[in-house]
C-alpha cells in the first residue's frame, strides 16, 4: 500500500499560526481526527488563560484577592508551573507581572482587534511569592491584588498536550509561531530541520538545528510590541520593569515545550551570562544571540548542528 501523502493543517490560536504536519500517515482520517483533537487543546488552554478575555478563568481568578478561588486542573498545572520557574529562577521569571504588561500596553485582544483594560487594581510589590497553592482543595489564593500572565508557559502546554493525541503517529510536528515540537524525522532527513531567525533581519535564517523528539522554543525581541510607545517588548524584568536589553533572540532546546518555553523567557530575563549557566544548571541547551549578531551558547548545543 502507498503511504498517504503528508497532512497538513493551520489555525489561528494564542496570536499566532500553529501548523500541524503528519508525514505520510498511514490514514488521512485519523490524522485529521488526532489534529483536530490536538488543536482543541489550543482553544481550551487559550479559553482559561488567556489575560486578554475578562471572562477567561485567569482574569477571573485574578479579579479575587484574598480567598481561595476553586480552579480547574488545567489552570492549576499551569500555575504550580509557573510558580516553581519563578523560584528557579530567583524571580527572574515571574507570572505575577499582568498588570505591568497592561499598563504598558500588551493588552490587546487579537480575536476581537479590542483593547482589554481589565480595571482591576494592582500592587507594584506583587510578586509570585503572593500566589499560594493549595493542592488538595485545588485552590489559588491571591495575597495582593495582581494579574496574571502565563503567556511564557501556555503555548509550550498547548504544544505538549498537543503531542500527546498525536503519539500514534511517528513523525510529525507542531509549531506555534516558533515554538516548536518534533517527533521522528521530516520530509527528506533523517531529522527535522528547523530554520531560526536571524533576530535584526527575522525574514532570514541565522542557523539550521537538525533535531528530532525534542522542542525548540525561541523568545525574540523583535516579536511583540506594545500598542502604547512602550520602549521595550513583551518580556518584562520583574525588578526594573523594563525589556532586557542584552539579548536579540534565544533560543532552547529540551524534551517538552513547557519546558523550553518557560526555561527561555527565564533565561532572558537572566541575560545572556546567567541566563546561559541558569540553562546549564537545568538540563537543557540553549543559543543567545545578542543585538550585534554575537551568538552564545551552552556546552552541549552544538550536538544540534550536526
Ligand atoms: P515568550 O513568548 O515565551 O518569550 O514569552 C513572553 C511572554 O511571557 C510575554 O508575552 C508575557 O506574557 C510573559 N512574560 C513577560 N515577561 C515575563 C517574565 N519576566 N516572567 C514570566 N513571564 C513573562
Ligand atoms: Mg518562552
């Protein structure tokens, strides 16, 4: 029997393209079915926690302070998450900076084209430590009035949990605007290759990774801007409250999405010296090309060359 041709699929979920290849899939149904499923966990995820939509179950939580808010597992998972890269990383990271990002602008919802402004009032001493978890009630209670934002831990969830309907299939790949999970090999390699943008000309490749059953997350400088002259971009050092300006783009290399995701846009924040010992300490690879095209990188990223 001849193999079916590759399947391949786009939406439009959390801003962004997400494209779903199966290379020759046994059946066209089942893929389509399993992309379908996939898919749906874009919406979902996007649907909870998205800081653009006043009903989502972030914002709603959010608009609580003071009492333990019943959530569900999914925004739980995505909290303990966040909350546990925060204390990784010294607070470099942090999911508590919301109403900073709205206040400088990153609060536009892209569905509707409207301006979010959520009205609700924040502390500028909130941090992640005033986010508290209560595991067995599966409750958040907020200790300060602050907002969330788990933009830097929801696409790469959304790109795991995604992987998991389609695992009967063994070559295929998700990518969500850059970030990216691969599983088995491409069209015409032994791996997948997967181009990253040169951060000052991002229509270029700088470098091709050759990688397979792995997720490459790059966070760019260049990628979202605030709609109010806000002079930096959409990552925020929780200390100045300003864009860290010594990273052009990073880019990491680990075995889920949630992961790479999360571990980057800690590691941007750190700047490239830390960040790049802060990535080492964690197990994964990661690139950081600064705004004059200097590259930097961790001992074992190199292997991604080959
Ligand atoms: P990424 O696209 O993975 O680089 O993540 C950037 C997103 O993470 C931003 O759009 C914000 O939603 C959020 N973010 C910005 N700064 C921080 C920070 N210091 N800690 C955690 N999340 C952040
Ligand atoms: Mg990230």
């Amino acid at each position: 029997m001849l193999p079916s041709p590759s399947f391949s699929r786009t939406i439009v979920s959390m801003d962004t393209f997400v494209t779903i290849d199966i290379i020759e899939p046994d059946s066209a149904q089942a893929a389509a079915e399993s992309v379908e499923r996939a898919f749906s966990w874009f919406s979902e995820i996007e649907r909870r926690c998205s800081r653009f939509d006043l009903d989502s179950e972030v914002m709603r939580l959010s608009a609580q302070i003071g009492s333990p808010v019943v959530v569900s597992e999914l925004l739980f998972q995505a909290i303990t998450f966040a909350l546990s890269v925060a204390e990784l990383s010294g607070g470099a990271f942090d999911p508590t900076l919301g109403g900073s990002l709205e206040a400088r602008g990153f609060n536009r919802n892209y569905q509707t084209g409207e301006t979010v402004d959520s009205g609700l009032r924040t502390a500028a001493v909130a941090t992640y430590a005033d986010v508290v978890l209560d595991p067995v009630g599966s409750t958040i209670t907020l200790l300060r009035p602050l907002i969330l934002d788990l933009g830097a831990v929801v696409k790469g969830m959304a790109i795991d949990l995604a992987a998991l309907e389609l695992r009967s299939f063994e070559n295929y790949s998700i990518n969500a605007g850059g970030d990216i999970y691969v599983a088995g090999h491409g069209p015409d390699s032994d791996r997948w290759n997967i181009g990253l943008r040169n951060p000052r000309q991002p229509d270029q490749i700088f470098e091709t990774l050759r990688v397979s059953n792995v997720s490459v997350c790059t966070s760019g400088d260049y990628e979202r801007r605030s709609g109010n002259g806000f002079a930096g971009h959409h990552i925020v050092n929780p200390k100045t409250r300003r864009s860290p300006p010594a990273i052009a783009s990073l880019t990491v290399v680990a075995p889920t999405a949630m992961v790479a995701d999360a571990l980057g846009t800690a590691a941007f924040v750190l700047g490239p010296r830390r960040g790049l010992r802060f990535l080492e300490r964690q197990g994964v690879e990661g690139l950081i090309v600064s705004p004059t095209l200097v590259s930097h990188e961790t001992k074992g990223f190199s292997r991604y060359r080959q």
